[in-house]
C-alpha cells in the first residue's frame, strides 16, 4: 500500500513535456509503479492519465518505452524537484605515481655482509646440498655444472668473454 502511495505521489511530479525534464522522470515514476506491483498496462494507463499538457505531444510509445525499460530493471528514480540539472563533468583520473624512494647501495649491502658475519668455509659446507668429500678436481665441477644446470644450457666458462661457449653437457665431457 505505502508503495502504491508512492506511486500515486510520483505521477503528480511529472513535469510538463517540452524541455522540462519530463522524459527522464517518466521513467523513474515508471519505475516507482513496477516496484509497487501495479500491472504494466496500468502503470502505462496512469501515466498516460497524469501526463501534463505541454509543449509538446507525448506519443503512446515513449510511455510503453519507459514501463518497459522499468519492468526489465532499468532503474532511473525521478529527481525531486524542477527538471534534471546539468552538471560539470569530473577532470578525468590520472593514475596514481609511485613514490620514489631512495635507494642506498652502501647500506644494503652493509646489510647482506652482516647477514652472512660468523659463517666460516665449514658452515657453508653443511648447508650445502651436494656434498664435495674429496678435494677439489675437475669431477667436482661437473658436479656442480650436472647439478645446476639441463644440458642444453649455453654457459660461457673462461678468460675471453664470447669464444668459449658450450653446452653444459659438452663442457661436463670436456672435464
């Protein structure tokens, strides 16, 4: 009941048709009678029924338009008072730019070298996954080529940057 009120005080806001804002209240009075239950062709009916004489014609279709528009959920509730204000757009967003903060090498690597104080040979020794019992010799470097790298892996192992570069597999065959 209080909906249909609603709706009842809605059609007596429609403006007169002709440049007073009428259109776009037509669908939000639309709007306010299929919420309220009432029926399409009686919502259509009633604002036929309280449509204003204006400055122009309104044609049955612009009305079925609007209780159709309303009845599939296009909401557009009317504005109380006089026709719909023009407003300034907003400025378009810019994205917003990052902070630039800044970077101290010294101090980050002060702080990496103070990761590793008190670590000696033998603790690296221990966390290391591959194990080297024997001493160092050309085996342990294909060790370490066969555990870290796939075979087809290009990798430069000399003195003139550029003129030796091999597979990691020829180079565990060349050890």
């Amino acid at each position: 009941m209080i909906l249909q009120d609603s709706f009842t005080e809605a059609l007596s806001t429609l403006p007169r048709p002709g440049g007073n804002g009428y259109h776009p209240r037509l669908l939000g009075v639309a709007n306010i009678g299929i919420r309220s239950g009432i029926p399409p062709d009686e919502v259509a009916a009633a604002l036929r029924a309280y449509t204003p004489p204006g400055g122009r014609q309104v044609p049955d279709r612009e009305i079925t338009d609007a209780v159709t528009k309303a009845a599939l959920g296009q909401a557009n509730a009317p504005r109380r008072g006089g026709p719909p204000r023009w407003r300034v757009p907003p400025p378009p967003r810019q994205a917003p730019q990052p902070i630039a903060r800044p970077f101290d090498a010294a101090k980050f690597m002060a702080d990496r070298l103070a990761e590793g104080d008190g670590y000696g040979e033998a603790d690296i020794w221990e966390a290391s996954p591959v194990r080297m019992e024997t001493p160092p010799g050309p085996e342990d470097a294909a060790r370490l080529l066969v555990s870290l790298y796939a075979p087809d892996d290009r990798l430069f192992i000399g003195d003139t940057y550029g003129r030796t570069v091999k597979t990691a597999a020829e180079w565990v065959s060349t050890m």
